[in-house]
C-alpha cells in the first residue's frame, strides 16, 4: 500500500494519518471486464486487514473515468460484481482458498436521498468472500456519482464497511467524501 504509481491527480483526496493509500489504472488486472477507464484511488483505514478490527473492509475509493460512462444502479451492481468477483478470484491461490469455500459474488445498489455534491447518491450491499478471514462477508455500500462541470471525466466515490451505517467508521468515510475537491 501507499504506492502513488506517479499518479499526479486533479483532484484532491485527503489521506489521513495512518491510512494507506493506493491508486491503480481503471480497469484493474484483476478485473479486466469492468467497462470504464481511468484511475481507481483508494484510502484503506489502518485496520482494514486485521479481522479483530472494528475496521476490518472499511475503505474508500474514487473512480476517475474517462468520458462520461453511464453511471446507475444497475451498472453500478454489475461493476461491483465483477470488481470483487476479480479480487476474490485475484487472491484463491495465494491465500490458498480452498474451492469449496468460493461463491458467487452478489451486488444489490438502490438511489438513496441526494446527498450535497452529488449528482445521484447510491446505497446498497456486496455479499462476497472475505478472502483474508475465507468466510462470507456482506460489505455495505454508499456510492457518490459526484456534481462536475467538466465532460472529459465523470467521478464516483464509494464508502465500503460491513459496519452498519451507525458505526462511527461511517463518519470517517464521510469526511472523506466531503474533502474531496474536484477540479472546477
């Protein structure tokens, strides 16, 4: 973690202290079948690996496209599926996950209340393989499709947690979603 990959963004988005941050071409090597290009940039909170920690799967992340790809629930969902399908595929063999314990991924996202800044607010849920626990795991999801004047890039932030929307992890992420500051 912690890489830049000499990504020099347009954008500014916060990396608080003890977090990792990560950005990567869009779509990731893992998941070549996601429709969209451009920059994945992710903040993973410090606990995000360890499964003892209140914030075990809590992180953020920003897509940056290219152009103006169509951005609702449905593809939402199916760029989800496909996204986490490709990271738990990514990590069997490393981590040794034995077949029995694999599943197929499920996304569900609904539009929520419009939250400030963004164009549409989504909300919703991926069941999935926690590959570092090999157990079932249903992170929860809110999905900024964000406000911008520019054509040539469309912005989408996503809070992950399997925390409840209650959890103070939220307020974290929050904050994350409100500093970021898109080019005007």
């Amino acid at each position: 973690y912690g890489q830049t990959n000499g990504f020099d963004p347009p954008y500014k988005l916060d990396t608080p202290a003890k977090w990792d941050r990560e950005p990567f071409p869009l779509p990731p090597q893992f998941a070549p079948g996601l429709p969209s290009k451009g920059t994945e940039d992710i903040r993973f909170t410090p606990g995000w690996s360890d499964s003892a920690s209140e914030e075990h799967w809590a992180y953020a992340f920003l897509w940056w496209l290219d152009g103006q790809p169509k951005v609702n629930a449905d593809s939402l969902a199916s760029c989800l599926q496909r996204y986490y399908t490709g990271l738990i595929a990514s990590n069997v063999q490393p981590r040794k996950i034995p077949g029995e314990k694999l599943f197929p991924v499920k996304a569900a996202i609904k539009v929520v209340t419009t939250a400030a800044g963004d164009k549409v607010t989504y909300a919703g849920t991926v069941y999935m393989l926690d590959y570092l626990t090999q157990t079932p795991l249903t992170l929860q999801v809110a999905v900024h499709w964000k406000n911008m004047k520019a054509a040539d890039h469309t912005a989408v932030f996503f809070e992950v947690s399997p925390r409840p929307l209650t959890h103070p992890v939220w307020t974290r992420l929050d904050q994350l979603n409100k500093g970021l500051v898109l080019p005007k």
